[in-house]
C-alpha cells in the first residue's frame, strides 16, 4: 500500500475543517465554569478599567496570567461585552496558527490530524486560553527542534520567546515542558551545542517578568504571596499528593486523543525510533503534568502536536499499519453509534438521532477507508465532526439550556427582585449574550459575606444550601444547570 498525499485536498480539508469552528460563536452562550468566570473578569476589567492585575468579585485573579483577558477586552470595545464573539476570537486564531504552524512541521497530514483532534477542535470554539498556550509551547518546541538541528543560538532565543509568551498566557507549564524536552533532547545526543546560552535563559526568565514585576509593584505583597505560595509553590508541594494517580492521563487516552487513539497508538509502536524527538516532546508533556495533583484531561493538548507529527511520520513509512489502525477506530465509531441510538440517555438532546448520524458517517468513511491509509486517515478525522457540525447547527439552543448561565438567569428574572438585592451561592457567574444588564449587581457571597447582604433572593446549589443559614426563606423556584439541581429562596 503505497504512500499518498495530496496537499490541495488537505487544503480544502482544512479550510472545510475550520469553518466550522466559526458556527458556534455566534449562537452560544459562555458555558457555565471556566468561561462565566472569564465573563466576569472581563466585565470587572471593563468596569475598572484595569489591565495590570484583572480582578474577580474585586480581588486580584491570581489563577491565570493576563494575556489572555488583554485580548478579550480589546476586542469587547469593538463587538462587545456580551459578544460570544469576543470571547473566542483569541482561540480561533490561535487555532489558524497552530494548523500552520503543524504544515510547516510536518505536512498536511499532521495538520489535518491535529486540527480534527476533538479536544483541539472543540477547544478552538472556547474562550479558553488552553489553543493558545498550546500554539506558543508548539512554536518554542519547532525552535528547540531547529537549534538542536542547526546549533545556532538564535533558534534557542526564539524558543525561549516562544515559551515565555506561553507562561504569560495561561503559566509556567510552559517551561517546564521545555526545560525538560532540552533536558530530554541532551540525554539522547549525549551532547550540547556549542553556544552561548545565557542570552537565551535570560530571556526565558526576563519575558514573563515583563508582566510579573510591574504586577508585583502594583499588588503588593498580598499579591506577590498569593501567586508564589499557592498558584506556584503550593501547586509543585500539593503534586506529590495525588488526587488522581500517575496513571491517570494514560487511562483517559482514548478520550482525549480522539479520534486519532488508535492510530496514535500504533505510530508510537511503530515509529517510537525515528520520531524521537517528537516522543521526547510527548514525554516532557506526559511527565510533569502526571506528577501534578489537579489533573485534567484538557492539559493534555500540549501532547496533541507530536503525536500528530508521529501519525503523520506512520500514515507515510507505515502505510498498511496506519491503515488497519484507521479501520479499528472506524468500526468502533460506528459500535458506538449502534450503541448509543438504542440507549436511553437522560438528556434534553437526540442523543439517539446524533447517535443514527455517527453510525451512518461511520459506514461511508469505511467505504472510503477502503482506498488506502491516506483516504482511511481523513475518514477518521471527518466522521465524528459531522454529528457535532449537527449539533453546532440544528441543537446550540438546546445545548444553551444545559450548559450554560441561561436557566438561572431566567429564575431570577422571574422573581422581579432587584439585582442589588439577590445573592449566588455556589453559583456559576451569571453571562449570556442577552442578559439583562442589572444582573450585573447580583452579589456573589460566601457563607461570611452571606450575613453581611440581607438579600431578599437568594440562589444556590441544593449540595451546598446547608452552609447557608436560610432562616426567613421560603423556596420560590427550582432549575437544573449543567446537570445540577439549584434552588431559588426568596425572603
């Protein structure tokens, strides 16, 4: 089975593929968790008119650097502050660059790959910062890659560029993967260039300072000990009392790497030897963030890259391999569809008509599969994207009312209570695209600052309403939000 390419098609492909991307945008609400709460960042930057030190419920947010929300709030001034829009643009381009800068690495294959990876391509849609930190820790690995290659210190100093504008969007991971992919890199050449490198560690340290110094000035030391002791410190002591064992990111593999788990499976297997600095980059991801106590599937993003670079290598030197891995993962696409239309699945979507979509896509990326590894690949990366394009067009409302701010909103408004007069507990921040503006009032409240509100309505989830004294409250309305059960009381 021979190798076959056709770069113009990989061209469409992906220009096809990142269309639709750009179908959710303007039909969702920011989905209840990370993105309500970077809704609320936004709307304090905008209301405060801060930049250095963004800020939630008015204290400083020491969990992520600022880049991101910088480029949020420019873009709130020109589409505005409840444009879903505004919110996704900063993924959307970094998912054009980081398929770009995928071609330039290895060809359209790994492009195709890593663009169809449903955690890259759903994540693309976010207003997460996950696309970009991985684009910029691709970038800084491509000039790691080159220095090694070329031994010329300015490929190392616009690695170390790369990876600190990384740290400045999303932290220090960023580093990390690259220290110990150079530390990696080292071992197995047994040998360094012989370059200055003290421009290049200087520049690692100096560019995220650029931010974090004037920051430090400003915060105070409040500020200062907050980030260092809890968000850096105490994240690297809590990584040896592991909430999730080592094993964790290995066990959810086949999740987070489709579509492409079997085939990536067998890339490794196969091409682990002439992809080694592709497998380094994999086990300089795979390595610290095991070690990490929090873990979450969407770490592993950063991994996405090489592996596609080691699909791409197999799909080209391992053809009949490639091929047999490919036609695995189409049948079992197409069990799960079978499956799947049959079950009862207790949610307000078709689950069973998107089910139906997947077995049938399923069975005519098989007949195409047929051809060679090359038509198989595309089948693989195409046919879950058609029953989530299915549900970008037909069912984004429905998917609204269960994943975002949406039902909560509309409790409130129901009560007709002042917004200065209702408190959230264990509540989600409230955003969606045509909130009323007086919502922007609401007090967020712990179970100290509850005492302090007199609220006349307060909402909160049912797990946690007993560490509230509710006392004088009666339950006005009921809602379920993301699957959870929240109560409304009013007074």
């Amino acid at each position: 089975m021979r190798a076959v390419t056709r770069p113009r098609l990989l061209l469409v492909l992906l220009a096809i593929v990142f269309a639709s991307t750009l179908l959710t945008p303007s039909q969702r609400d920011l989905f209840v968790g990370d993105e309500t709460k970077y809704g609320q960042v936004v709307r304090e930057m905008r209301a405060t008119g801060a930049w250095l030190l963004p800020t939630l419920e008015g204290a400083p947010f020491t969990h992520k650097p600022p880049v991101h929300f910088w480029m949020i709030k420019i873009l709130t001034y020109a589409l505005g502050i409840y444009s879903t829009w505004a919110f996704a643009i900063p993924s959307l381009i970094a998912y054009a660059f980081l398929i770009w800068l995928m071609w330039r690495m290895g060809g359209g294959v790994a492009a195709f790959v890593c663009a169809t990876s449903l955690l890259v391509w759903g994540s693309a849609q976010t207003a997460r910062m996950d696309v970009s930190f991985t684009a910029f820790i691709v970038l800084g690995c491509w000039f790691l890659q080159r220095f090694f290659e070329h031994e010329n210190a300015r490929e190392l100093e616009l690695c170390a560029i790369a990876l600190g504008v990384g740290t400045l969007i999303k932290g220090p991971m960023a580093i990390v993967i690259g220290v110990i992919l150079f530390a990696l890199e080292w071992w197995r050449r047994r040998r360094l260039p012989r370059v200055q490198y003290a421009s290049s560690i200087a520049l690692l340290i100096v560019v995220p300072l650029l931010w974090f110094v004037p920051a430090m000035i400003a915060g105070g030391s409040g500020w200062t000990r907050d980030v260092v002791q809890k968000q850096l410190a105490g994240r690297a002591v809590s990584s040896w009392v592991h909430a999730s064992p080592p094993w964790y990111y290995i066990a959810h593999s086949p999740a987070f790497l489709a579509p492409w788990f079997a085939l990536g499976v067998t890339a490794i297997a196969t091409r682990w030897r002439e992809q080694r600095f592709n497998g380094n980059w994999i086990i300089a991801v795979l390595l610290p963030y095991s070690l990490m106590s929090s873990k979450l599937d969407v770490y592993m993003m950063a991994m996405i890259p090489p592996m596609a670079l080691v699909i791409a290598d197999c799909v080209a030197n391992a053809p009949l391999a490639a091929w047999r891995a490919n036609l695995v993962m189409l049948v079992a696409f197409f069990v799960i569809g079978v499956v799947g239309f049959f079950m009862r699945v207790p949610v307000a979507l078709p689950v069973n008509v998107i089910c139906a979509f997947l077995a049938a896509a399923s069975v005519i990326g098989l007949v195409l599969a047929a051809r060679n590894q090359f038509a198989s690949t595309i089948a693989v990366g195409l046919v879950p994207l058609l029953p989530l394009v299915f549900v970008a067009v037909r069912l984004m409302p429905d998917v609204n009312e269960m994943a975002s701010a949406r039902p909560l909103i509309r409790a409130l408004v129901a009560q007709h209570v002042d917004a200065s007069d209702i408190a959230l507990y264990s509540c989600p921040y409230l955003w969606s695209r045509d909130m009323p503006r007086d919502l922007e009032l609401v007090h967020y409240v712990t179970p100290e600052s509850f005492r302090s509100v007199n609220a006349k309505l307060v909402a909160t989830s049912r797990r946690h309403a007993n560490e509230i004294d509710l006392t004088g409250y009666a339950k006005a309305g009921e809602l379920q939000m993301i699957g959870k059960p929240f109560d409304v009381y009013r007074k």
